[in-house]
C-alpha cells in the first residue's frame, strides 16, 4: 500500500487526457458512422478499415469504464508508464476486434443463407442475444467483473518499467474483454455500426464496472438480452432501435 503514497505522474493530467481522447473518439465515430447503421449482420467492410473504426469505437466506448484502473495505475507509475498501459489495453481490444472480424466473415462465407436476415435472421440473431446474456451469469463474467472493479492487487504484481506497464495493461484488457464479452456480442448482433447500440453498450459496460451494485446490475442487463432475444425472435420490427436489414434508415431516405 505504500506505492499508492507515491505522487506518481499527475492524476489530473491523466483524466485530462482520457476525456479529451473520449470526446474526440466520440466525435469521430458519429461522424464517420452517421447512417451506416445497417442492423444485424452488418457488412464489416476490408479489415483495414474495420480497424480503423474498431480503434475509435474501443477509445469511445471503453476508455471511460477503465479510467478508474487507469488513474490508479498512474500514482505508481511514470507518465510514460501510463501510457504503456493504455497502450496494452487498447492493443487487447484491436486483438479482439481482429479475432471478431474474423469470425464474422468466416460466418458469412461458410453460411451465407443460416445467417441471411431474410432466412433465419432473426432466429440467430435472437439466439446471438440469449447467449449474451446467459454469458452475464457465468462463473467467468463473475470474475472478470470483480477484477474491473477491484484491480489494485492485480496492478500491485505488475512487473517494472514500461514493458511490464504494457503487460498490465494487455492483461487488465484481458479481464475487461472477459467482462464485456457478453455485452459486445449483443453489440455485434444488433448493428456493430449502430450509434445508438453503442451508446447503450458504452453505459451498461460503464455503470457494471464503476456504479454501486455493478454485480447485481449484470444479473439484470441479462435478463434483459434474453427478453431481447426472445423480442428480436419473435417480433424483430417491433424492437425499438433495431434497424432490420434491408430497410434503409429514415436519414438516409432524405
């Protein structure tokens, strides 16, 4: 405990520094993501642009719940340290995106028709959603949440110096992904390219790891994506937010 002592870099320049990157990646992602809105099943694009866009949703969406971690990562470690970790965090969430790409096309290209909106859709995409949130009550969501939340034993074994910043930082992504997990493949099956799901994505993974009673609030975000995915089964039209595939957004008819 006598680390946390420690003036550390300045914790004031730290969140400066991740909100202003919040905004920024906000104001960049509605910029370039404004009616590209194309519901489940969205086309991800060349992996090169994906990329791209993944960076700027992983910035907007995740810097914000991993400030706390960040913060007190900082009043131990050097400037340059912090941003290793940042660095590590964020590299986490690219291999993830990377990792989802890939199986997204692989999806697409081995069943064009069982993924097909016009097929069976809304079956898969209602079963996508159940998965999520049976994920929410697992043993591992569990502990990974615990982890967001509670991260100092886990940043007080750290090694030295800016790889072992960069090692924490990859391993704290680790536990987020595990945490996040559920939550991000509602993200993905009801429009990865939806600005307002990942608005809503953003705050739940927010109010989980940083708001009084987190844990319980999982146990109600999966009863939620289960009820969504029996909705989106059932009745896809009448899901408020959904755009179905195949129907062009209002902003785009103008």
């Amino acid at each position: 405990m006598a680390l946390l002592s420690r003036p550390g870099f300045n914790t004031t320049a730290v969140a400066t520094a991740l909100l202003v990157a919040t905004l920024v990646a906000w104001a960049v992602a509605i910029d370039q993501m404004r009616g590209m809105d194309a519901g489940p099943g969205t086309d991800l694009g060349d992996f090169s642009w994906f990329i791209g866009i993944w960076l700027t949703m992983t910035v907007a969406m995740m810097l914000p719940s991993a400030a706390p971690t960040t913060l007190l990562f900082s009043r131990f470690g050097r400037g340059a340290q912090t941003a290793c970790f940042v660095g590590g965090y964020v590299l986490a969430w690219t291999l993830f995106g990377a990792a989802a790409y890939a199986v997204s096309r692989a999806a697409h290209a081995t069943a064009p028709s069982f993924v097909a909106w016009s097929q069976r859709g809304p079956w898969v995409a209602g079963a996508a959603l159940a998965a999520a949130g049976a994920y929410q009550l697992t043993p591992l969501k569990t502990a990974c949440l615990r982890h967001c939340r509670s991260p100092l034993g886990f940043l007080l074994r750290r090694r030295a110096g800016g790889l072992g910043a960069v090692r924490a930082g990859l391993g704290h992504g680790g536990y987020c992904i595990g945490c996040c997990a559920g939550l991000m493949l509602a993200l993905f099956v009801l429009g990865i390219m939806s600005l307002f799901w990942m608005a809503v994505a953003a705050v739940a993974i927010l109010a989980e790891k940083t708001f009084p009673g987190g844990e319980r609030l999982a146990r109600v975000l999966a009863v939620a994506l289960v009820a969504a995915g029996v909705w989106i089964a059932v009745s896809p039209a009448s899901l408020p937010g959904l755009h179905q595939p195949g129907h062009m957004p209002m902003e785009m008819q103008r």
